[in-house]
C-alpha cells in the first residue's frame, strides 16, 4: 500500500508540475465524454417526444379505408359501413374502441364570404379513440346521435372566425341546406397540421346526419384501437381479413397503423444516434493519441528523473503504474468534466422546453462515457508507461 500511495503520490506531483499542459491533453476526453452523454440524452428526449406525439393522436390505433379507383366509381357495396364497425367491434379479439368517420368538403358564410371547410360525420366513440380536447361546451351524447339532432361542434380556429370574440355556444351555423348548433368547440390533444380528417376549419357533426348531404349511409375511413400496444399487429390482421370476408373480392382496403411511423421514427432516432456516438468515439481516439503523444514527450523529458528512481531502488512495475496513473488521472478527470457539462446542458436546457417534455439522463451514458474515457486513456498510455518501465537506469542517468 506503502508503494502504491508513493506512485499515485509522485503521478500527481508530476501532473501538478504541468498543469497546462494536462488541461489541454484532457480538453478532448471531456469533449469525447461530454459528446456521448449528450447524444444519448438527445436521442432519448427525441424519441419519447415523437412517442408521446403519435400516441396523443391516438393510442394503438388502426386504421381503414378502401382504396379508391381514379377511373371508376366503387360499387356501393365496396364501401364501409356501420355493420363493419360493429363486426369489428364484436368479433375481433383485443379490441377496445372503434369508431367511424366520413368527410365531407363543404361551405359555411362569414361576413358575407363564402369560406370552405370540412365537414367530418363521426359515429360514437369518436372523441375518445382520436383524443380530442373539449374546449368549450360539450361532446355529443347518445340522444344527439340518436335523434340525429342537428348539433356540430367546431375546431377553436373555426370558431374565432366565424364568431370572434362571443361565446359560439347555442350559435347557429348554416351548412348547405342544413343549420346547426354549436354545442361545442374542439381541438386536437396534438397537431397533426391537416395530416389526417381533422383541418384547421373543421365541423364536426354526427354521422347519421351524412346522409342528409350525400344520400348513402357509409364510411369513408374506420379507426380500431388495440387494447394493448402488443396487440395491434394481430388486430391490424385481424381487420384486414374480417374486411375481405364481408365485402366482395375486388375490393381493396387499405389497413394502417401508427406502429410503422413510430418504428421508422425510431430507427431514424437509433440511425442519427450511432452516428452521434460514433463522432464522440472519434473525439475520444483523437484524445488517446494525444494523450499518448504528450507521455511519449514526458517520458523523455524525465529520462534523468527515472533513472534516479530506479537507482534507489524504484522497481520496473513502479514505473510503468506511475506513467499509467498519470494518464488515467488524465483522462479520468477529463471523463468526469466532461460528464458533468454533459448533465448541465440538458439540465439547464429542461427550463426552457414545454413542462410536458422531460429531458432524460441516461445512468448507462454516464457509465459508457466514465469507462470508455478511462481506458482509452490507459490503453494510450501504456506504450510510454512500457518505455518508461524499460530505461536503463545508467543510460538515464547519462541522459541530457
């Protein structure tokens, strides 16, 4: 014990005596380490941010449409209907929700402008399976749908157009040949920016009263939602053949989940990560060598120092450990600096992100970025600790 505190002792000595230029050999492990806490902390906050975006459009969801034909029209009997959403609802294993949906491109008058917007008709369940968020007023209820009561809820954007600044609630909007009433104002839990049946100017109205617009009771596009997120590949099959049983054989249907956006986000997220990290591996080499360079350099610039050691006695173990410790002090502290501005940044950073999005520090990125930097430094550092183990103590002594 007596001889390790001696090595330790005489490594930091030593260190102490160069502090520049010890500062500056280690300036590339803390950047290296640095780097790698980072990248993975970004990587982490990336991907649970596009997580938690496609899942607030909806969870584990399913959905289908048939696809249409440019050149003809689709049989009637192609097309989707209540009695696949209850099929699906009654006969497919895993299923929580289902809900329906048709579109519709229709005008409402603002001012004396003709404005367009989109008329969506939706069966029950809807407000749960797409997560909206009631804004104001409320939701429809069953005795709306049933009664087919000519009640429409509008998006927030909507509404502050076409009645500013007044309540919108128990207002009337004209549509055609039909007028509503507002019962409530919505808006999506996440911006899909016009990506799915939700615009910016949307009416939302129950779907029955479709019927009164385009003459035929259908849907245009189906949404199931798995029970569990392991469950949506089976249900997605389980879909794609309860619509090919109940509808004739020519007709195509297209079945999508989000499960493939979120694993291409993901590999996305995974592919710029390695390369993130491969970067920081590359800082961390580049401090190896540098690390080597400036031993190789101290061990000749200490040749008389090693000799006297060795001539009082000093074993060739004692001096290969004396020149490893430096540079695992080196590199080690560099590890530690560089960990530490890795956990500042993101930290300092989370006061200024939304208060839903968490930044997450990685423990096994710390631990990565400590031992990768120790033993890049030791495994630079044992050529100069060899060389230095293996001068002759007469020769030193002669050294100049």
């Amino acid at each position: 014990m007596m001889d390790l505190r001696e090595t330790v002792s005489v490594a930091i000595d030593a260190l102490r005596a160069n502090k520049l230029r010890a500062m500056l050999t280690s300036l590339g492990v803390i950047i290296g380490s640095a780097s790698i806490v980072l990248v993975v902390t970004v990587a982490l906050t990336s991907q649970k941010f596009v997580i938690s975006q496609i899942e607030a459009v909806g969870s584990n969801l399913i959905s289908a449409s048939l696809v249409q034909s440019p050149d003809k029209a689709q049989p009637l009997n192609y097309e989707l209907g209540r009695g696949d959403l209850e099929a699906a609802k009654a006969t497919i294993a895993n299923v929580s929700l289902v809900a329906g949906l048709r579109e519709l491109p229709m005008t409402v008058v603002v001012g004396g402008t003709v404005r367009p917007v989109n008329l969506v008709g939706v069966t029950d369940g809807y407000q749960q399976i797409r997560h909206l968020v009631i804004l104001r007023g409320r939701y429809f209820d069953g005795q709306d749908v049933e009664s087919r009561s000519k009640v429409c809820l509008v998006t927030k954007d909507l509404a502050d157009r076409v009645y500013g600044l007044e309540n919108p609630l128990g207002r009337s909007l004209r549509m055609g040949e039909l007028t509503f009433t507002v019962i409530g104002v919505f808006k999506e839990r996440v911006s899909t920016f016009g990506l799915t049946e939700i615009q910016k100017e949307s009416v939302l109205i129950p779907n029955p009263l479709m019927k009164y617009y385009t003459g035929t009771d259908i849907l245009r596009t189906i949404y199931v939602q798995a029970a569990h997120p392991e469950d949506v590949n089976s249900v997605s099959r389980q879909l794609t053949a309860l619509l090919a049983s109940r509808h004739p054989a020519g007709a195509v249907y297209d079945v999508n989940t989000l499960t493939a956006i979120l694993t291409a986000a993901q590999n996305i997220s995974r592919g710029l990560t390695i390369m993130l990290v491969v970067v920081a591996f590359i800082a961390l080499l580049i401090s190896g060598i540098g690390i080597m360079n400036i031993m190789l350099v101290t061990v000749k610039e200490r040749t008389r120092e090693i000799g006297i050691r060795k001539a009082v006695g000093a074993a060739r173990q004692e001096i290969m450990y004396q020149f490893l410790v430096e540079a695992f002090l080196i590199s080690g502290g560099g590890a530690v600096l560089g960990i530490l501005i890795g956990i500042a940044i993101p930290v300092t950073a989370q006061m200024l992100l939304p208060g839903n999005l968490r930044v997450p520090i990685s423990p096994g990125s710390v631990i990565v970025a400590f031992v990768v930097s120790c033993s890049t430094g030791l495994l630079f550092g044992y050529l100069p600790a060899n060389q230095a183990a293996k001068l002759q103590p007469i020769e030193s002594l002669r050294y100049e």
